[in-house]
C-alpha cells in the first residue's frame, strides 16, 4: 500500500506530479502557499489540458495562519448575447451544442482567480515575481511535457466528436483529425500557450481581460464563432467572499457558494455525522453516505444556481434543524428510489500548507475533457464547455440569460479540525465530487483512517460522470463481496466496476497538525503525487 508521506516545511498534491514539483520549487525559493499554488494551476493548465486550462474557471479556499478561509469565485458568465433566441436562431432550439464554438459561451475565470489569489498573497508579504510563478508552466508549454495515460485515452475517446472544431486537431492530434491520439510518452508541445504566458507574465493577470492579449483572446473568439466578445471579458471579475460552513461533529468544514454544489458537499457530511456509523468500508458507512447524497442532491437540484436567481438562502439548509429533519428520512437499512441526476465535468484539485501553516484548496476546470474543444488560433487557449450546462427552457433551474453564470460542479474543501489539524480536500469528477470529498473526509477524520489510506481506498458514484448515461451506483470492486451483496439486497441498483477507476476522480489531501507537521495524499488514479520538503 502506499504510504502517507510526511514533511514539516511545506507540501503540495496535485493530480500531475510535474504540477506538485512546480509548486514545490516555489515553496522551496520563498514564495507561499497562494504563490505555490499559482505555479502549481498554470502548470497542471500546460501537462494536463484535457482536463483544465486557461480557458476555464476555479475556485479557491485560502486560510491564514488563523481565523476561518475565504474563498474566491472564478466563475466567467455567459456572454452578453448568449439567450435563448441567440440559440434559436442558430438552428439549437433543443438544447446548447455540446462541443465547438457555440459551447463556448462563459468567460474564462481561471486567470482572474489567479491575480485575485495574488492580491491576498500580497497581504501575507508574497514577494515572488509572476514570471517566475509561470516559469514551469511556460517552459512544458514551449519545450514539451510527455503525454499521461489520462491525456492520451480521452484524447482516443473524444476526438471523433472533434471533428472540423476549430483548433482541436492542430493542437492534440499529431497530423489532423484522421489520425490517432499521442502515443503515451510522446511529447505534446504547446507554443501558442506558451506566448500567452510569457505575455501574462509580462503585461500581468489583469491583461487577459482589459489590454491587449484581452483583444487578441476577444478576435480569436470571434474568428471561431464564439458568442462572447471583448466586452464580455472586460466586465469580469473574480469575487473575494466567505464560503459556507457546517459543523459536521466537532469539527467545521468550509465550501463554495453557489453558484457551485459545495452546498451539497456540506450537508453530506453534516447528515452522515448525525447518523453515527461506528466503522469504515461495511454496509452502514457505504449506504449512510449514499442515502446522504441522495437527501443533499435533492437539494442541490431544485435550488442551486446563479445566486442572482436563486429562490431560497444556502445558509437555510445548514441550520441544525434542517438538517435534523433531512437526517431522520433517511432509512438506515433501505434504498431511497434514485431519480435522474445532472451531467458531469472534468477537473483538477490541488492544495497546498505552507510552513507557516497557511493553507489553499483550488480547483480548477473546463467542465467535460477538452472543454468545447474550440482552441484559440492566436492564443492557444481550449476554452470550456461550462455554459452547456444552461437549459434553453425559460423555465428551467439555470435558464440561459446574458450575463448569467452557470452552474459549477467543481468546489473546493477546508475542514478546521477539533483537535487543531487544518485539511485541504478535494477532488475532480462532476457528480462524484462531493461524494468523494465525504468518503475522504469521513474516512480519515471521523473513523481515523490513514490519509494515503483513505484517499486510496475504493470508492463509488452516484450518478453521472465522464459522459455515462446510467444514473445507478457504480462501486469498486475492491469492497467485501459482502457488502456488496448487502447494498443490493437493501435495493441499491449497484454496478461492480473495476479496482481503480478514473471516474471515480483524483482525490487528494493534506493535513497539518498543530505541531507543524504535514501529511499528503495523491490519488493512484491519477498521474499525481505529493511534493514536500
């Protein structure tokens, strides 16, 4: 098995070990946990594109050496004439184009969520330069990193519903669309990203939405038939504001506001505590956790959106006697009936503490592998898919409206432990995401297994993920046979799947204790590692 590594001077997971190194080498040249974490995402953005980049959104928990976190909301809105008769007219009465430049629909927030995590680095006496934090990325996007297992699959599985999107097969496909993927090993060279970091690094973050690389971004966009304009990128900004937080036993955890599901993240662990499972791995913890995600999706679903638009308060559904109630309807030895759950996305967590024992939670994405596909000509930037997730139903939850920003899956974690530990959690994998967050969570804090232990342990998902249709539970089969046997006789409809699957999501996490030491876990789904010193 392996091992949690332990370190006291500061450490970094991330899902692509190059991205943990890049992290790592700043912590060791001085810089802090925010400006490790700069450099880790704009490397993660260059080795691995599939599933994040330039071109989509994040969300950050950032923690001082005291007192609770603040989080940032990089979340891009729609363009200012993405509505529905935009998409009627264009012959998508039905729905929004999954892929190509009509998916392309958001802003881009990652960068902003970049300098605005810069400005609070500041704060804390950060000094480093950002060249120097987009120094790794910038020199795999020119010189070249070799291709990962993860790239080179979803590269071979998706490529066909690429064809004549602008860019894609110049950029991931070797010779064009007939060929093939990469080969694992290869080396996948990214020059056109490589200036954009070289220009951000000189001209500064801010330059993706106001200056000229804002109006270079602007022009490709509409070269490749984009709704968005430069107008659209001017008007964004990313949002300092105070997560949501819920006692879940003795300790606190801390999520993302809507827009995103951290809402759900939270009232997991908050019902799954008040259930008071004695053990880890058998019938009670697995069924508990599950028929705890169906009562906080059911949540999620009729009432997270843009916070503009939404009907009810997040901070509602966490009073104790909320969740109380939500708590007593969960049968503890039956199946709750499933209904249909929402689509998936593709993403990348990572955290860092630093030795002073400042701490970060990001993520980062570009919604499903590849985003829309549509690559920037100038730029070199694949831009996201997020605004897919907008319905064309007037009615509907997430209505298109310009200016409206969608839903986001993707949510970081924080926990201020009782005993004085500090842990930054996360994961990717859409629908799996707060799932995986309580396994890790639960696992670790409330039953006290190993960190490495518990991140590594087998997992399972509740709905859909990575472009399934089945919205049953897909479970590892590295649990008991027993236990398995238990889930379906209680009426789960469960589907046994393989010993580490990547839909269930690279996980990762990093705990301090008040002694100042520091223990990490990667994921062995992923291509990821910690890095510590």
């Amino acid at each position: 098995m392996l091992q949690t590594p332990t370190a006291r001077r500061g450490m970094v997971t991330a899902p692509h070990h190059l991205a943990s190194q890049a992290g790592l080498r700043v912590l060791q040249d001085g810089g802090n946990a925010i400006e490790a974490m700069i450099a880790t995402a704009s490397t993660i953005a260059v080795v691995y594109p599939h599933m994040n980049g330039l071109g989509g959104d994040n969300f950050w928990l950032i923690r001082g050496t005291e007192g609770n976190p603040v989080g940032i909301d990089a979340c891009g809105a729609a363009a200012g004439k993405a509505d529905i008769d935009f998409y009627a007219k264009a012959g998508h009465a039905d729905g929004i184009p999954q892929r190509g430049p009509l998916a392309a629909l958001t802003v881009a927030g990652a960068v902003s969520g970049w300098a605005e995590a810069l400005r609070i680095s500041k704060t804390w006496g950060g000094t480093l330069p950002l060249e120097r934090l987009l120094e790794d990325a910038t020199y795999y996007a020119a010189e070249g990193a070799p291709v990962t297992p993860s790239l080179h699959h979803n590269t071979l599985a998706k490529k066909d519903e690429m064809t004549g999107v602008p860019g894609f097969a110049e950029t991931f496909l070797p010779g064009g669309i007939a060929h093939t993927a990469p080969n694992i090993g290869d080396t996948l060279r990214l020059p056109a990203p490589a200036e954009t970091l070289k220009t951000l690094a000189k001209d500064g973050l801010d330059s993706f939405y106001r200056g000229p690389l804002s109006k270079a971004i602007a022009a490709d966009l509409e070269r490749a038939g984009s709704p968005l304009a430069l107008a659209d990128l001017e008007r964004h900004k990313a949002l300092e504001l105070p997560p949501l937080s819920v006692a879940c036993g003795p300790h606190t955890i801390f999520n993302m506001p809507p827009p995103t599901q951290g809402l759900a993240s939270l009232i997991i662990l908050a019902l799954y505590a008040r259930l008071q499972v004695q053990q880890p791995e058998g019938f009670d913890f697995v069924h508990g956790l599950v028929e705890a995600t169906k009562q906080a999706f059911r949540v999620r679903d009729k009432y997270v959106t843009d916070p503009a638009y939404m009907s009810a308060d997040p901070l509602d559904f966490l009073k104790t006697d909320e969740l109380d109630a939500m708590a007593a309807d969960i049968d503890r030895k039956q199946a709750a009936p499933w209904p249909d759950a929402d689509p998936n996305g593709d993403t990348v967590w990572f955290g860092c503490i630093d030795g002073e024992g400042r701490a970060v939670s990001m993520i980062q994405s570009l919604y499903w592998e590849f985003g829309s596909g549509t690559v920037l000509g100038e730029t070199g930037i694949t831009w996201q898919n997020r605004g897919t997730s907008f319905s064309l139903d007037p009615r509907g939850l997430n209505s298109l409206r310009p200016h409206r920003r969608p839903f986001h899956t993707i949510q970081p974690a924080m926990g201020l432990l009782a005993d004085g530990r500090t842990m930054v959690y996360g994961t990717m994998g859409g629908e799996g995401q707060p799932q995986t967050q309580a396994m890790v969570f639960a696992r670790h804090v409330l039953h006290g297994t190993d960190l490495q232990e518990a991140v590594t342990a087998p997992r399972w998902l509740l709905g859909r993920t990575w472009g399934a249709e089945t919205t049953n539970l897909r479970i590892e089969n590295r649990f008991d046979p027993a236990v398995l046997d238990a889930l379906k006789k209680a009426g789960h409809d469960l589907e046994v799947v393989g010993p580490f699957e990547e839909f269930m999501g690279h996980a990762g996490a990093i705990v301090r204790h008040p002694n100042g030491l520091l223990k990490g876990a990667a994921d062995p789904r992923s291509d990821g590692s910690v890095a510590a010193f």
